[in-house]
C-alpha cells in the first residue's frame, strides 16, 4: 500500500465512521467497515511511521451532538472494545490471559447493536439511597451529552438503588426492540411518513430527542454490561457485580463464567445460534477477563479498554430461490428491476438482522448477468449496512438467465440503452408510469408546491382522462362540476381548494417551474443557477448546448438533456399553453446590490441567528455570489447557524471554510 492509498483508507474510513456514530446513517455494514479497519491496522503495522493522533485506529467515531445536548466530560472514559474475528483469536487471547494468570475466568456476554449511555449515582442524604443524577452518550469516548431527561423515561433505567455507597457509575446499551421498531414504522407507514432505517439508528436518534416524551412513547430499553466506578464489592469481579445489580432490579447483559477456551467458545456459538430469535439485535460477544484488577496487563492501545476482546460474528446470510423479476417505470423512465424470492430452507421470507426479506434491489441488465439472475436460480442474500438486502452471489444457476423486455411493459413503447451507461430507458413522453410520477413531482412541494395533488389523486385523474402532461393541471377548472360530480378530488369544498391552489402556482418563481419540468439533471439548485443566468424560460428553451455550457457547474451532459429536452415538438406545445394559462415564465430582475460576494459559492446550512435560510440565499445572490444547497470542493464558504447537521460535517471534512452570520453579514460591507 503506498502513502497515498494510506490516507485515502483512513478518509473513507472517517467517513464511514461520521456515517454510523453521528448522522446514524450507516452505508455499509458493520463487518465491511471492520475488513476496512484490518487493512488500516496492516498497513499502519508495516508503515508506523504514518501513523498520526487522528488516525481512525486511535479515536472513537462519535462526537456529542450540541444541538441535542449539554456536552459532559466523562468521569470514566467510554472506550471502545478491540474486534476479533476468528475463533482462533479468541483461543490465543484466553491462553495469553490464562498463560499469565493460570486462576483466570471469564464473562463471555451478549452484545447488543445500539449505542452506549453511562449511568452516574450518588447517595441522598434523605433517603440513603443511590440516586441517579446524569446520563451521558459515549460521544468521542472521553465528551459526551447529557441526555438525563431521557434517560429518566427509560423504564430499565433505575432511579434509586438500595446500596450502601457514595457514587455508583454503570455502563451500559441502549437499545430498540423489534417489536417496537417495526411498531413504530407501521404507525409511520400509516401516517404518509418516513419510516427508520433499523432499530440501532432509530434508538440513537430517539435517546438525543429534545422532547422526553417521544422518547417514552418509543420504548427504548436499556442492558447495563458494566460497574465503570463504585465500590469494591462491585469492581473486583465482574460477574458477581452483574449477578448483585440483577438481584437490585437492574437489567443486566446476559452473560456466562467460562473457564478454558473451550468453554468459551461453546458460550459464542450458543449466542451466535441464537441471533435468530433474539428480541434485539446482535451485534457478537464480548469477553471479558472476569477479576477486572487483571484486565490492565491486557491493554491493546488508547482508543480500547484493556481485559475485553469482542468476537464478530460474519454477515449473516440466507440462501433464497429466486420467484420473480419485478420491472417497473420510474419518472425519468428508467427501467428498474427487483427480485422476489422465498428462503430456500423454509419457504417464507427470508429472516435476516431482525426483519423478513422477500425483495431485493437487481440493479440493471448487467448486474443481473454477472449475477446470474434467473427463475428457480439461488442466491445467497445478506444485509448491507446491516439494512438494504443484497444478493452475495449465485449458488445454483437459472436454467435461464433473465433478459429486460424489449418494449415498455407499462406502455408498450420503445425501449432504449443509453450509451456508456447500463441505464435502460422507456422514450414515450406520454408513458402513463412516467405520467403519474412526473405530473405527481411537478406539484411536489420543491417544485410547483401545489397542495393538495399528491401521488393518489394525480393517478386518479390520470387514469380519468383528466390529465396527460404538466399543462392539464391548469385545464381542471374546465371540468369543475364533472370532478364534483365525479368526487375524484371530492366534494364541492375540497375541490374548490385544489382548483384555488393551482390558481395561485401559477405566480411562481420560473425556477420552481423549471424544476418541475424534471429534466435530467436538473434539480432545483440547477434550475435556481439558469433561472439567475436567463432572463425566463422561453429564453432557456432558446438556448443551444454551448451557450448552456457556458453558464457555471452546468456540463455538456446537462446541456444536452436540456436541449434535447426543449426540442421536443410536444415540449414547446406544452410551454405554450402554460404560457397561454399565464404561469409565470419571466426571472425576476433582482437588484444587484453589490459584488463583494463575486466569484463565491456559499452553501446555507442549520438555523442563523436572525437571517433566514431564503434571506440569507438572497443576499448571497444579491452580493454576486452564488448560493447552493449541498457541500462540494468548489464551495468558497458555509454559512452555518444551530442544528447545521452534516452539511457542516462535510464542510470540515473537506476543510472549507465555515462562518458565522455575522461574519457573513461583514462580508457584505461596502468596499472601502
């Protein structure tokens, strides 16, 4: 490995680590990131010379979350615990202990997927009880965030323990069961709204809740698997203080005293056998030496605690005959391709990391060929990031591989490959599928924001008759008494509203327009750049490929879709009924208020003290800048406010500079 690939691993693992810790938002799976961490470790052991203090092998990934928190300097460190991976390590650990210390047992526990919470107690002097008094996340493993309020909803969290000491402090995992998680996604699903990833991030996100009640209403759970300070009695052997907290009413990690390596080993694999029945998630086994004065002789760096080692588990996997290929249609037209299968074993669905799997993702044409994708073919299916199944490979081959249709299956039109891409496209405009998603985008609330004409009732007048293309929307007050009639929007009221909204769209923004349009590659900030680069839309429709290229951060393969776009004979019969309908198709002529913002491109992010993300984006423009809405290397500046979330993350990633409204507003002053 060279120098450079050295430093790339350890970026793509800051990232992955910003991903899982911070945003809750894992991309790749638990045992991906760990086969990542190998390799860093490998070349940091031949290359130690390029080891630095921020190296992912030497920090924890976490970091408090202000906008959720008070910040808390950990009395105890929360470290992490070093990862084996084979069951000959964990031998060679036990004999190592065991060479040292012949006497040695150990605590060989479950370990729970969800995220670390201490527990600080101190006595009362009123009742001479321990009373709880902080809850804190791990965070960066030596500052994490006060989350007490939380905590305190958490029905395995003890308020008072009856024992006869000044300070008690338990460490301990925070979790989501499966019962709760998928009954909270059933109550999303039911309310039109975005449902959790899987119960790790949804627990995460729960116990940073500003609100203590959602946290209650969500169920989280709590195992506590450590004594970080206390007396004695509770810190010399581990087990024994496990077994006196659970004698207490505390909810303790379920564990077993081992004696030998073999012992131990049999504990993992019982744990492991059980993964498919557990109420939580399993994240492996943690093994620890038990008389916890021993534990420092086995330190292994900075960033772990010393006396713990902890066994992953490989990806849990199913193997699945493969029943159907779903095709669908999306807006854009392009072909997707899902796979419907059964477990081969037993038939149903298959059961993977807590949740039945029936469907996967198959890509494109050429990934269903290097897979070997096929009617009656098996696969093996596993879960990456722990959430989105995935075929791992072919174990028995289709007799046919599967072939995409030649023609539409939603319209029966042509069908096209485009060039250089494994995208395969329907190229009818008039396509129902592509209609109803199109038509539903273009009053979607970053387009034409037309309230009241969502997915449901745009397919409902579709199939009616009522609507073929973006401009039909605008005929609907023709047909008043029929959808009245008709009850497709619904009585006399509701459709008077819809017909109201739609009226008062047509003075938006051509911006909003232009985005609703869904030309490919144009989303809003795109549309924002041309619309601040033309004097409208009739004058963009005009526009040839070289002078659209001509204008900032737009190449020649979104100046080709626009062209082709806007060359379309049914495009410009649609921009002129709009235009007869009078919707707004002239740019606004902002006064320019100065230039000291020439030549920037800003990015707004979280909530400014006084300025509005919109104000702020105004005076950018205003300023001759030029305002974005996501992180690149060719951003100048971030203007960041409270809660700015990952957007600020990146920036610092990149090392962009970040500033504060009033150095923003500074900025602006005129030049002297």
């Amino acid at each position: 490995m060279t120098k450079k690939e050295y430093r790339d691993l350890c970026a793509q693992i800051d990232y992955h680590m910003d991903r899982y810790y911070n945003l809750d938002l894992p991309e790749i799976s638990d045992y991906e990131y760990d086969q990542l961490m190998l390799q860093l470790k490998a070349a940091e052991a031949e290359h130690p010379e390029w080891v630095t203090a921020d190296s992912p092998t030497r920090k924890i990934g976490g970091t408090a979350k202000r906008e959720a928190g008070v910040k808390v300097v950990h009395h105890v460190p929360m470290l992490s615990i070093e990862d084996v991976f084979t069951k000959e390590e964990v031998t060679a650990w036990v004999e190592k202990v065991q060479a040292t210390h012949p006497e040695a047992v150990f605590c060989v526990e479950t370990k729970i997927d969800g995220l670390s919470m201490s527990l600080r107690y101190q006595r009362e002097e009123t009742t001479g009880q321990l009373a709880l008094v902080m809850a804190e996340t791990r965070g960066d493993g030596l500052i994490g965030e006060d989350v007490t309020a939380n905590a305190r909803v958490i029905p395995d969290v003890r308020q008072a323990l009856a024992l006869d000491c000044d300070y008690l402090e338990l460490r301990g995992e925070v979790y989501m069961s499966h019962a709760d998680f998928e009954a909270f996604n059933a109550v999303q699903e039911e309310a039109g709204k975005k449902t959790a990833a899987n119960p790790r991030n949804l627990a995460a996100g729960t116990l940073r809740q500003l609100d203590p009640e959602i946290t209650r209403q969500r169920g989280l759970k709590m195992f506590v698997f450590n004594v970080q300070d206390g007396p004695a009695e509770l810190m010399d052997y581990h087990a024994q203080a496990l077994e006196r907290l659970q004698a207490l009413g505390v909810a303790t990690a379920p564990h077993r005293v081992c004696r030998n390596a073999n012992e131990v080993l049999a504990a993992i694999d019982e744990i492991g056998e059980s993964r498919g029945e557990l109420p939580y998630d399993l994240d492996g086994a943690v093994i620890k030496i038990d008389y916890t004065p021993w534990r420092s002789e086995f330190g292994a760096g900075s960033k772990y605690s010393a006396g713990h080692i902890a066994y992953k588990y490989p990806p849990e996997e199913r193997i699945v005959t493969m029943d159907e290929i779903l095709v669908d249609v999306g807006r854009t037209g392009k072909l997707t391709f899902t796979g419907s299968f059964h477990d081969s074993q037993t038939g149903k669905p298959a059961r993977l990391c807590g949740t039945s799997v029936s469907r996967a993702t198959l890509h494109n044409q050429d990934y269903i060929e290097e897979m070997k994708v096929g009617i009656g073919g098996e696969y093996r299916l596993f879960k990456s990031g722990e959430i989105i199944p995935k075929l791992n490979g072919c174990v028995r081959e289709p007799e046919e591989i599967y072939r995409a249709p030649e023609h539409c299956p939603v319209c029966g039109g042509t069908l096209i490959r485009e060039e250089d891409t494994a995208d395969i496209r329907c190229i009818n405009p008039s396509c129902p599928a592509q209609i109803t998603r199109t038509i539903a985008y273009f009053a979607s609330r970053d387009a034409m924001n037309i309230m009241g004409l969502g997915d449901v009732l745009v397919e409902a007048l579709v199939k009616n008759g009522y609507l073929h293309n973006y401009a039909d929307i605008y005929r609907l007050r023709d047909f008043r008494e029929e959808l009245i009639e008709k009850g497709i929007v619904g009585k006399e009221k509701n459709t008077d509203k819809l017909l109201a909204e739609i009226e008062r769209s047509k003075g938006n923004a051509p911006e909003r327009l232009l985005t609703g349009l869904a030309i490919r590659n144009v989303g809003k900030t795109t549309a924002r750049t041309l619309m601040q680069s033309f004097a409208g839309l009739e004058e963009l429709a005009a526009a040839d490929a070289l002078t659209l290229a001509q204008v900032q951060d737009i190449g020649e393969t979104t100046a080709a879709c626009i062209v082709e776009f806007f060359g379309r004979e049914e495009t410009r019969a649609m921009l002129a009924d709009m235009k007869a309908y009078g919707l707004n198709m002239k740019a606004e002529e902002k006064e320019a208020k100065g230039d000291q913002l020439a030549g920037l491109t800003i990015v707004v992010t979280g909530t400014l003290p006084t300025l509005g993300r919109k104000e702020a984006e105004e005076l950018i423009v205003s300023h001759g800048g030029k305002a974005t809405g996501s992180v690149s290397k060719k951003t100048s500046y971030v203007l960041a406010g409270e809660a700015a979330g990952s957007k600020l993350t990146k920036a610092q990633s990149l090392g962009i500079p970040v500033i504060s409204e009033e150095e923003f507003l500074a900025m602006l002053a005129p030049r002297s």
